[in-house]
C-alpha cells in the first residue's frame, strides 16, 4: 500500500498546522516524493529538527508505506 501526495500533504499539515506545504511525485510511481514545507515552527530550529518535525508529521509511514520523502523545509520570508 502507498501513500498519494495529498495523504503526505494531509499528515505533514496536521502535525505542522501552521505549515504550507507543496508535495510533488518525483517519477510518477506513487513512491518517491519531495516535500517542501515552509513554517514559523521552524524558527530557531536547525536543519535536522526541522526534518525531524516532518518525519514525525509522516506518523512512521516512513519506510513502511512511504518509500522515499525528499524534505526541504524552510522558515517564512
């Protein structure tokens, strides 16, 4: 079973509410995605914790029905 980009979309929103967030299928095969999230929660925090808020967002779909998530995060202009 594999997760669509709107499900990813879906998840990282309600562990990053405050987050935008744009979810692009890489090859077209349902199972290697970028995500891109931009959120003040990111404030102050480094590049690995902000990632680490994403995948805990993903809720350990990881590696299960997530193949692959390319993540680059950032914080608002």
């Amino acid at each position: 079973m594999s997760i669509d980009a709107a499900m990813i979309e879906q998840m990282i929103l309600e562990g990053i509410p405050d987050a935008t967030v744009k979810v692009e299928d890489l090859r077209g095969d349902g199972e290697h995605y970028a995500a891109y999230v931009v959120s003040p929660s990111f404030a102050g925090k480094n590049r690995v914790q902000q990632h680490k808020m994403v995948y805990d967002a993903m809720k350990g779909k990881m590696g299960e029905e997530l193949h692959a998530l390319a993540i680059q995060t950032s914080v608002p202009e």
